[in-house]
C-alpha cells in the first residue's frame, strides 16, 4: 500500500526535469517573438515567421530529446520504488495471517505488472510531451499574428504589441494536447500521467499478490481531502470475487478515469482477513474526513475544498512566474526602447509573483494548511545525473584504482575492500556496491577527511581509513545517482526513530546519551564516546540533534544547518553499517532506527532492480 503522502510527493522529481522544459520552451518562443516583432514589411515577416516556426518545432524536439534517458531513469527508479513499498507493506498482513509472502522479483506475475505499468506511463508521457512542438508552434503562431495586426492597424505601439505577445505566449506555450482536444500545461499533464501510471500499476501488483496469497477482501485506505464520489466508497471493503454483503470492484469504479485509481487518486488498498484483520476506519473517522472544519475568510471548508483552493493559489504563482520568464528573456534579447517597456514589464511581473506569493502566506496563516513550495515553482532545480555501467570485472577496477594510489598504506585500503566485498552476506548491498565501483575514480585526499565529489565523479581517501569509509562513500555516489536524498526518501523514517529515541529517553528520565549508555554499554569505549565500529550511530544521532548529542564522531554544528545534510549522511553510515555487518551494530541500529533501516531495506531494492 502506497499513503497519500507518497503519492503527493512521488512525482515531484520528474516534474523538475519537465518544469526545466517548460522554462526552456518559453525562454525560446519569447525569442523568436522578438526577432520577428523587429520586422515589419508583410512578405518578409511571414517568411520569417514561417523560418522561426520550423526552428522552433526542432529545438523543441531536440530538448525532448536530451532529456528523455534522465526522465526513463527516474521513471523506472519510481516504479520499482514504489512497488517494492507496496509489496513490503502488504507482506507484514500476510504474515499476520499466517502465510508466506512472496518477494515481488520473485514473482513473475507482480514483476510483469511492474514492467507493463511503467512501459505504458511512459509511452503516454512520451506522446503527451512531443505533442508540446505542435502547441508551441501554435502559440508563437498565434502571439506573432496577433502582435503583427495590433502593429498594422495602429492602435498599438510595436513595444506594447511585442509586450502582450510575449505575455499570452507564456501562458500558451509549454501546453500538452489530449487526443480528445482537451489542452493542459505541460506540468500538470506530466504530474497526472506519473500519479496515475504508478497508483493503477500498484493496486493491479496487491491484486495480483492477493490473489496468489488466496486473498478474496481489500480494505481501502481512507484520508482528508478525498473528493466527493471518491468519500463514498473510501475506507471500505471490497470483494476482488465480487461477494455479496461487500463492494465489488465496479463499485468504486475500479479500472476507470473517475474511479478508484483513476486520475490522480491517492487511494490505495490492502489485503483484509475476516477473523485475523481489524478494520482501520470506523464511520465516525470517516465522516470527520469529510466536515467542513477549516475556517478561511470567514467561511468554513472541508480538506478537499481547501486543497483546491490551495491548487488554484499555486498555479496563480506558477502563471506569474512563467511570464516572468518570458520577460527576463525578452530583456535579455531586446534593446532600445522595447528593452524599456520589457524591463517595466518584468518589474511588474515581480511584484505581481510578490503579491501572489503575499495571499498564498495569508492563506497558509488563516488555515493552517502545510505550504506546498515545489508546487509554486515553475522550473526545475537539480537535474539528474546518469552514470553508464561498465561491464569491466570488479578486479579491473581495483588495478585503476591502485594506480592513482600509490603507498602501502592506500594499496592496503583497497585491497581490504576488494577482498571483503565477496563476503558480504546482504546480496542487494554486495550488488550495488560491486556495480558502483565501476563507475567511479578513486585519488588521494588532499583534505583533512575523506569524501565523494560528485561533480568529478570521485572518491577522494585519506591515508590509514578503514575500509567500511569506502563503502560509506560510494553510498553517497548511490544516493546522488538515484536521487535518494533529494527525493526525500528517508526524511520521515529518520524524523520518527528521531522522536521514538526521544520518547525513549523521556521514559527512562535519562538523556538520549545516559539512556544509550545504560541500554548498550558494550558499545562505548567510555560514558560519552562510543567504540569506532559504531561511529555510524554516533553521526546519525548528532545529526538528528543538530548536533547536540556528541557521541565521540559527527560533524560541526553548522553541518547539519543544510536540509539534506542528514539524510545524505545516514544514507551513507548504512553503507558502513552494512559492509561491515557487525552483528552488535546491527542489532543496535535495528532497535533504535527500525524505521530508517526498514526503508533504506526497500530502497536498496529498488536501486538494485534499477540496474543493468
């Protein structure tokens, strides 16, 4: 079962990679608008329009094109993520019931649905986003003609024609087209198609698993701000046989657009045994769902209706920041006097995002809702890095390696590393870290710690490191090439062990040192410093605390001050713990991290399926 949460946010990583397309095209419309606004005499402008059209169908082309490999990387990455979740969750129950859960890469039933949901997602996000050429087309079209009339007919200047043209083309530009002639923006179409793909293609692999596990009743999950025909069936059972006294399939609309997993729903369901399993909801729960129990402006709503009112706010800020875009590029390639009225323009188009941006605040005050910034945002941050693999034997690698590292002491490190590699008894992590290896160089820290440059691609090593230092920074290499951390795939996991440690410590009227120290005192070298085998713990537990909670290793204060800084360094002290395998370090962070260590379980999984 995949939660809400997962589903608001799971896209949110594509989206960057589209959101940077839809700057581009923009960028690229207000140039052409700009070169051919500087013609006037009929014959050549239609001529030049009719050059600039056919430029900017290709380069439009060519930007899909470049970033098409990043967005298949980040497809399949979601996917198996988000199945590998569904699966995990669903075993728990079957357990419960007594059965034995299979591991979805070893059914071919779950893995088929797996690879024909993501095949079909992304041929329908191909098709929507090439049809962006055509409406792009369209909208330089129809920004140029009108323009070129207000011109002619003099009742516009040519800098307040060019103006409003470039303003309706921010608007245009960028926009899919449906087969049945419905037009969405790019973004939104994209979210849509990724939301969908991945809920349908998750509800068909817990079908498909309880159907092999002989389970005959789904609960569906339940949660605020469900939309109206969808409040009516949520939180209920439902017979996948179609019994009598439940609801079958065709009642919640299964396998249709409106339904349940249909567009952008963030339902899911789960297996359900009469007799071993409780009912998550009641009809009190679910009817508190629904009230309208949020005050805005006086009047009161219901989660859905807020978060509607919230969706219209952040495309407002969405618009505004596209045309912003638009007239900084005008700016950028204009002079004279339409650089003038370009500059007015974008000044106002600040104030204008200033002033959305102002409601938005006021709104988030009044409702206390969470304020959504990635949403508000119209184009990408972080673009994906993809790292081919070499079908070069691990052996070959290490030769590399020792050639860049000269000294005993360097050569002892990797040769420790390579020979324990083997021996790792978890096979995901021995995987990954074999695949890994390949595609990364290896130098001499000329710093005062060792670390990962993922901009050279290299792992830079100190003199006299144990070797689980090695494997703690290829896990940094994992995590950017995979986008870990900034999918923020770990923050809740470390948020809840972080608040089950405290509520650990407030039991026991220690502090979280004293509580360790009298729980585990075999693993501290002394009251206050913990033995270097779980230097790990120590990192993770000072990051947590903002560095509160000094153990003998972690970082400086102002470390952990970044947002990522935490999840990037546990996902890497997992990479130490599970090289090393100590079984008291194991034992450890599984009983004061069993959150983390249980996702960092299912991402490793996912990045393993993710391979050649």
């Amino acid at each position: 079962m995949l939660t809400p949460d997962y589903y608001e946010d799971c896209a949110d990583d594509i989206i960057e990679l589209y959101a940077q397309l839809d700057e581009a095209i923009i960028a690229d419309i207000t140039r052409r608008i700009i070169k051919t606004g500087t013609i006037t005499e009929t014959a050549k402008w239609q001529i030049k329009q009719a050059q600039e059209m056919g430029l900017l169908y290709d380069d439009i082309i060519s930007e899909i094109g470049r970033r098409t490999d990043a967005t298949d990387a980040h497809v399949r990455a979601l996917f198996e993520d988000a199945g590998v979740r569904t699966v995990q969750y669903d075993a728990g129950i079957y357990r419960q019931a007594g059965l034995v859960p299979v591991d979805i890469r070893q059914s071919p039933a779950m893995m088929q649905v797996l690879n024909a949901g993501y095949k079909k997602t992304l041929g329908n996000m191909k098709n929507l986003t090439l049809t962006t050429a055509n409406t792009s087309q369209n909208a330089y079209i129809s920004a140029c003609n009108n323009a070129y009339m207000k011109i002619t007919s003099g009742a516009f200047s040519y800098q307040e024609a060019i103006r409003q043209a470039i303003q309706t083309a921010a608007q245009q530009g960028s926009t899919v087209l449906y087969p049945s002639g419905h037009i969405d923006r790019l973004d939104v179409a994209v979210r849509r198609a990724v939301l969908t793909g991945v809920g349908q293609t998750c509800k068909e692999i817990g079908e498909t698993n309880a159907i092999e596990m002989g389970c005959d009743l789904m609960e569906i999950s339940a949660h605020s701000g469900a939309r109206p025909s969808h409040a009516e069936w949520q939180g209920q059972l439902v017979s996948l046989s179609g019994r009598k006294g439940y609801l079958n399939k065709d009642d919640i609309g299964y396998g249709t657009g409106a339904g349940f997993g249909g567009y952008n729903c963030q339902h899911d369901w789960y297996p359900y045994f009469e007799g071993i399993s409780t009912r998550n909801y009641n009809d009190r729960m679910l009817k508190q769902m629904n009230a309208k129990c949020i005050e805005y402006n006086s009047k009161m709503y219901s989660e859905y209706e807020i978060s509607q009112i919230q969706r219209r706010m952040e495309r407002e800020i969405r618009s505004a920041k596209r045309e912003k875009v638009a007239y900084q590029t005008a700016v950028s390639e204009s002079s004279g006097e339409l650089k003038n009225v370009m500059q007015e323009a974008l000044t106002y188009s600040n104030s204008l995002v200033r002033d959305k941006q102002a409601k938005m605040r006021d709104f988030i005050n009044q409702t206390g809702q969470q304020r959504q910034y990635f949403r508000e945002q119209n184009y990408g941050r972080v673009a994906y890095s993809s790292v081919s693999r070499s079908d070069e034997k691990v052996g070959k690698f290490f030769n590399n390696a020792k050639n860049k590292l000269t000294g005993n002491n360097y050569l002892n490190i990797i040769d420790k590393f390579s020979k324990n590699i083997s021996n790792i008894e978890n096979n995901t992590v021995r995987s990954l870290l074999q695949r890994t290896i390949k595609n990364v160089e290896f130098e001499k820290s000329q710093r005062q710690h060792s670390y990962f440059s993922g901009k050279e691609n290299k792992v830079y090593l100190l003199n006299n490191i144990p070797p689980s230092t090695v494997a703690h920074e290829l896990f940094h290499k994992i995590d950017k090439d995979n986008g870990i951390t900034k999918g923020k795939m770990l923050d809740e996991s470390i948020k809840k062990d972080y608040e089950n440690l405290l509520k650990s410590a407030q039991k026991t009227g220690l502090s979280i040192e004293d509580m360790l120290y009298s729980k585990y005192p075999k693993a501290f070298e002394k009251k206050g410093r913990l033995k270097e085998e779980y230097r790990g713990v120590s990192d993770i537990i000072n990051g947590m605390t903002n560095g509160k909670v000094k153990l003998g290793y972690g970082h400086k204060n102002d470390y952990w001050e970044n947002t990522y800084k935490l999840s990037k360094e546990t996902f890497a002290q997992y990479g130490r713990f599970m090289y090393d395998n100590n079984p008291d370090v194991m034992k450890m962070i599984n009983e004061i991290f069993p959150e983390t260590t249980s996702s960092v379980s299912n991402i490793l999984k996912a990045v393993e399926l993710f391979g050649e």
